[in-house]
C-alpha cells in the first residue's frame, strides 16, 4: 500500500486557492480552521484529517479523491 502524497495534496490545494483567488487565512477563516493547519498542508508538514478534507473538498466544489491525488480529475 503506497503511502499518503503530501506534495500531491499540497500542489493540489495551492492551486485551487489560486483559481478562487483566496488566501491561506481567508481559507482558514471561512472554513474554521487554523491559520498554521493551511500553511503546514501546504508546505507538506501535516496531513489533513478526514474533517478537513471533507471541508475543502465542499468548499472548493471537487471530489476528495481529487484533493488526495486518488483521481485526476475533479
């Protein structure tokens, strides 16, 4: 069994907050997460629990399988 991508994850959210135009602490805010746990996805120094996913998942409109690298496309 592969191992979880964390730089997948975190190219992944980097780019669907460039194409909403929204910043790591504006996420962070509308989603009720902390500012760090956005930072720390991103630079692949956490991993996201199963809530988290689920949030971005909905809040970006794509699957969690997208958001985990599980599929290419939304």
């Amino acid at each position: 069994m592969e191992e979880f991508d964390r730089t997948r994850f975190a190219e992944r959210l980097k780019e669907l907050r460039a194409d909403k135009n929204i910043g790591q602490n504006a996420l962070a805010k509308a989603l009720d997460l902390s500012n760090a746990s956005v930072s720390y996805w991103e630079t692949g120094k956490q991993v996201p629990s199963a809530e988290a996913v689920y949030k971005l998942a909905r809040f970006f409109n794509v699957s969690a399988d997208y958001l985990l690298g599980l599929k290419e496309d939304y």
